[in-house]
C-alpha cells in the first residue's frame, strides 16, 4: 500500500526524521506534512507553494494594481507551517536571517513571516527530493 509517497514505513519514518531535523520544524509538523502533502519531494518549488497556498496571487485588472495576498491550497497545512516559521524564525539561522532582512527591508512582519513559511517550505521540499539531511547555515 503506497500511502504519503512512500512505499513502505521505513521511507516515512526517514522522511520524518529528515525533516524533524530542521530547527522549528517538530514531530507534529513533519507529521502532518507528510499525511497531508503526499506531493512534498514530487513538485517544483513554485508548485508545492501554490499548492499550500503560500504563494502570493495578484489581484490585478486592467490598469488596477491590486494587493497580492495568499489563499487558497490546503489551510491545515497552511497552519502547521505558520507555527513552525514562527519557531524558526527565532531559532533556525537561515529563517532568522531571512526574516531579519525582510524587516530590515521595511516588510511588515505578518508579510516577512509568511514569506518564511515558503522559505521553509521550499527547503523540505528540497531535502526531501534530494533525501539530503539538514546542512544549517550552507543549506542556505
């Protein structure tokens, strides 16, 4: 039975940990990713982000430049990646930096955080289509 991308536990287990092993991503996260993101590993970067729904979408119109805001994807997931960005942002230095430039850059800070929960994101689903293990601070 495939379920999670996986064919067998042992895979999910690794992948869990894989993950697990990022700084502000826990058991609950990796856990809930891999339940419910079966495509984490199996999509390009702009494609699991409009899948969650990290991905900011224009609201433009003829000359009407409206505001890019996020919707969208799959809420849960949405949800367990905002507390998790939250952590890293405070103890992963590749978020933390992150997050500190989009500050320093006049940000709002709801705007940087969601911008890191993509940042994130994206590095998972990196690590797990690579199945490389976190490197910290080169990661970046």
């Amino acid at each position: 039975m495939k379920v999670c991308g996986c064919t067998d536990a042992s895979a999910k287990v690794s992948k869990s940990s894989a993950c697990s092993a990022v700084p502000g991503v826990g058991k609950v996260t990796a856990t809930s990713l891999l339940a419910e993101l079966p495509e984490l590993g199996n999509l390009a970067r702009r494609e699991i982000s409009a899948l969650v729904g990290v991905c900011p979408f224009n609201r433009d119109s003829g000359g009407h430049k409206g505001r890019r805001a996020i919707w969208d994807g799959r809420a849960s997931i949405r949800a367990v990646l905002y507390m998790a960005a939250l952590v890293a942002s405070r103890y992963n230095p590749v978020i933390k930096a992150y997050y500190q430039k989009l500050l320093a850059a006049g940000k709002v800070k709801k705007v940087a955080l969601v911008a890191c929960m993509r940042k994130l994101l994206v590095i998972l689903n990196a690590m797990v289509k690579n199945n490389t293990p976190w490197r910290g601070v080169e990661a970046a």
